[in-house]
C-alpha cells in the first residue's frame, strides 16, 4: 500500500512539476513536504496537511472527485510554500488551481480570488475550459496567477483595491 501510496503522490507532483515550470522547478517529489496525520490544520510545523488516509483513499478515487481535489490542492499548497508566498497566498494558489482544474470553485475564504482568476483566464483565452489548454497554456496561465499573487502579497492595497472592483461588478 505504501508504493501504491507513494506512486499516487509522485504522479500528481511531476505533473504539477510541469506545470509549475515558469514559475518555479519546484524539484523531485519528497514527502517529507507533508504532514501525515490527521489534524485540524492546513499547515503544521513548515509543512502542509495531508493525512495518510486521505491519501490511500485517493488511490482509487474518480480524478474528478472531492478526495482528488483535496490531494492536489495540498500539493499545490505546498509549491507554494516552495514559492516563499504567506500562508493566505499559497491557499489562493491552491484554490484557484484547483478551481481551475476541476471546474467549480471551492472554499468560501477564496472565491473572490478565485472568480478573479477564472475571469483571467476567460479574458486571455475566451470559450476554452483550462482542462482542455495545452501544456505550455496551462504554465503560462499559472505563471500569471503566480505573479498576480506575488503583487498581492506585496501590495495590500492593489489587493483590496482589485477584490472590490471585482465584488462592486458582481453585486
């Protein structure tokens, strides 16, 4: 089980590899990234949350389903972590990967940040679902999040400023 394991968490961090790639090589899969036990945290001790048991539950999961999305989204929780952001960016990172990857959103904390990179997306390539984006799409879409975060991080108010106009359009 443990291989099995193993092959199911090495297989989601070389594709997320890829596409991570202009933002950051964020190296050969190591587990020592996680925290495996199961605790009421997203991050302890440097490292993210991602109990053994959800793990082995995703081995044979549907790709599309909640315990899938959950693993990738520590896995993209954790390239953050690799890409120096703060906590509350490296969970709009992740969800707004996530998001992305599977097509609806999650997570209330994040929605705004979310629709305001699924409308990114729509504006670079209109009438295509991210799912469908080639390869080279896909890292230059991420990149773009990546450094619209990064000027977040670094400018509260262009946040602020960014996540109101956003709110102002849909209400």
């Amino acid at each position: 089980m443990k291989n099995l394991i193993y092959d199911l968490k090495h297989s989601i961090w070389e594709e997320l590899r890829d596409n991570f790639l202009l933002c950051i090589d964020i190296g050969e899969f190591n587990d020592d990234l996680f925290y495996g036990e199961d605790i009421p945290r997203v991050f302890y001790d440097n490292k993210v949350v991602l109990p053994n048991k959800i793990a082995k539950k995703a081995i044979n999961s549907d790709k599309s389903g909640e315990i899938y999305r959950f693993v990738v989204n520590c896995f993209v929780l954790c390239i953050g972590l690799k890409l120096s952001l703060v906590q509350k960016s490296c969970e709009i990172l992740a969800d707004t990967y996530c998001a992305l990857s599977f097509g609806s959103l999650d997570r209330n904390n994040t929605q705004f940040e979310q629709l305001y990179f699924i409308k990114l997306v729509e504006d670079d390539l209109p009438d295509k679902d991210f799912r469908l984006f080639t390869k080279e799409e896909k890292k230059v879409i991420i990149n773009k999040i990546y450094l619209k975060i990064i000027e977040w991080q670094k400018n509260k108010e262009l946040y602020i400023s960014e996540i109101n106009f956003l709110k102002e359009k849909i209400y």
